[in-house]
C-alpha cells in the first residue's frame, strides 16, 4: 500500500498543468492539429505533451485513429478530474479578485426560462444595484442543459426542478414548493367568468405550449393526463417564455406556467388562473450546483438574495390557495 502511494505521487510529481491543459483541449477539438491552433503552439509541442502525460501517468490517454482522436476510460477520468483543477484554479483567482476589490466579482447562472424571469432578473437587479461592478453571465435553457452545463462547470448554479431523480453529482437547496396553473389573459372571454374549469372543458382551446421534447413539455403533457385528457396539438409550440407573454397579450391563447412565475417578482394582474390541477403533487424549484465544487464570493451573495427574494413563497403552505387568488 505503502509503495503504490509512494507511486502516485511520484506521477503526481512528474504531471505539468500545461501538459494537462494540453489534454483537456485535444479532448475537446478532437485532434491534435485543431488543438495546436486554439492554444497557439505547434502540433510537435501537443505530441509531446500528450507522450509526456501519458508516460507521467502510465497510461495510454487517446486512441488515435485517421479521423481524431478520442480519450480512453483513463484519458475520461483525467479529463474529469483536469476540468476540475482547473475550475477550482479559476475560482481562486475570483476569490482574489473580490479580497482585492469586495464590490466586484464574476457569478454565472443557468435557469429555466420562467426563473429567470421570475427569480434571475430581480435578483441581479437587487445586487447590480449594491454592488456596480459585480458581473454576472446567465444561461436560459431547459432543464437537461443546465445539468450538463453544470457538470462541464461553466455555470456557478442553477435554478429549476430537478429531474426525476436527482443524480448524486448534485447538491439541491430546495426554495420552494411549485404547481402549474393553466393561465389566459386577463381580458379574455374565458378569464371574465370568475371560475375554475376543468381540463376537459379547455381541451379545445387554442394553446401555447412548450416543445414536447423538452422537460417542461413533458410536464405540460403530465398536467393534462393526470386530468383524464390527452394533451392537444398546441396552437402555437414556443419555447421563449417572452415569445409567449406577447401572444398571451392576444388575449386568444391559454397555457401552462411555474405558479411562481406569477407571484414572482411581484403578482402578476394582467392574467388569471383558469385551473390548478391538485392530482398533479407540487415538486420543488431549487438551487443546484455540482457537488463538491466551491462557490465564490460572488455566487454566494447571489444564493443568499435568492433565498431572500422566495422566502415568502418557502413560508407559504397553502400554494394553491395563494396562486387561486392572482
């Protein structure tokens, strides 16, 4: 046991960072002769580099053949690894740059569409405000991307319901409870009628709804199963939430939303709930991140004025009876 230590960290030793960034770009390129031109540098200089790592580990990294190059199992797993070194290195130099100036710092944040309207937008207001020279980088996507940016570590956190089930790569803050509500203009026809309606009465109607194939789909299709209906070949298939509130301001159209995106950041008058289906249990909207990787200064100041901004909405017990009001 002793020795085979002993044998690792003398590899450990022997490993450059430059040799490992090296790795990490022919990885992403796919060939040496790409990987020479991003990093400025001869393809002799990446050969050897990549030789070199490889004889410092005692393992073959890349299989090569005519059309690239791709990493073995143990060229994955140093890659893996080597993405994490790097990242961590990087959140040094953040960690640094706010001890040297505490107004500034770098947060980068993966959401859902309705999130980062709701929960993004007002609370890089609120910090934009107490510290001017904060940055900030936002990902909107759905649900799978935000994980897979999650992983690759070119987002901080993200916010969104988890998938079903969480993977024990990430760690989940849960903000708040959440259902989704059928919702219309406040002026249309359906919406002066101060009552709820079943799904089946709605069926008919024209709605925007979000690509079957994404997450949110897949939950728009749920809502209308769990009420005995078969979802309805949607009017207008959009997946921009901004996209939606224009046509919503038609005044023709019904769909599905988060009930948070019309609590948050304030309540929303100019629509009205037509349903809230209860056979469909609340499911959490939190904040993820990558487990065991550090947040900095900046990302820490971001979780904490998200979890200002929902607290009212963690507090409430009663969703359904808050969302029945808007």
């Amino acid at each position: 046991m002793i020795m085979k230590t002993s044998r690792i960290q003398q590899r450990g030793r022997r490993l450059k960072l430059r040799d490992l960034q090296i790795l990490l770009t022919v990885a992403e390129y796919g060939t040496m002769g790409k990987a020479a031109q991003i990093l400025a540098v001869s393809q002799p200089v990446v050969s050897k580099a990549i030789s070199d790592l490889e004889h410092a580990v005692g393992v073959r990294l890349l299989d090569r053949s005519q059309r690239g190059v791709e990493p073995t199992a143990h060229g994955r797993a140093l890659v893996k690894r080597g993405i994490a070194i790097f990242d961590e290195m990087q959140q040094g130099f953040k960690d640094l740059e706010v001890l040297s100036d505490p107004a500034a710092g770098e947060v980068s944040i993966g959401a859902t569409a309705s999130a980062a309207t709701a929960i993004v937008s007002p609370v890089i207001d609120r910090l934009a405000r107490q510290y001017p020279r904060m940055r900030f980088r936002v990902l909107v996507a759905d649900s799978a991307p935000l994980f897979g940016a999650l992983e690759l570590r070119t987002i901080d956190l993200a916010i969104s319901r988890p998938p079903r089930p969480l993977s024990d790569e990430y760690n989940m803050e849960i903000l708040f409870q959440d259902s989704l509500a059928v919702i219309t203009s406040a002026k249309n026809p359906l919406a002066q009628r101060r009552r709820r309606f079943g799904l089946a009465e709605l069926k008919n109607e024209s709605w925007l709804l979000s690509p079957a194939d994404s997450y949110f789909g897949s939950l728009q299709a749920e809502i209308f199963r769990a009420g005995g209906v078969e979802p309805p070949l949607p009017a207008v298939e959009v997946a921009s939430s901004h996209l939606r509130n224009e046509l919503l301001a038609t005044h023709r159209f019904l769909t599905i939303v988060p009930g948070f995106s019309i609590l948050l950041p304030h309540r929303r008058t100019d629509v009205r709930v037509l349903s809230l289906d209860p056979s469909v249990a609340p499911e959490p909207v939190g904040l993820i991140t990558l487990k065991g990787r550090s947040l900095g200064p900046a990302a820490q100041l971001f979780v904490d004025c998200t979890r200002e901004l929902t607290k009212p909405l963690a507090r409430t017990t009663k969703r359904a009876g808050r969302i029945s009001q808007a």
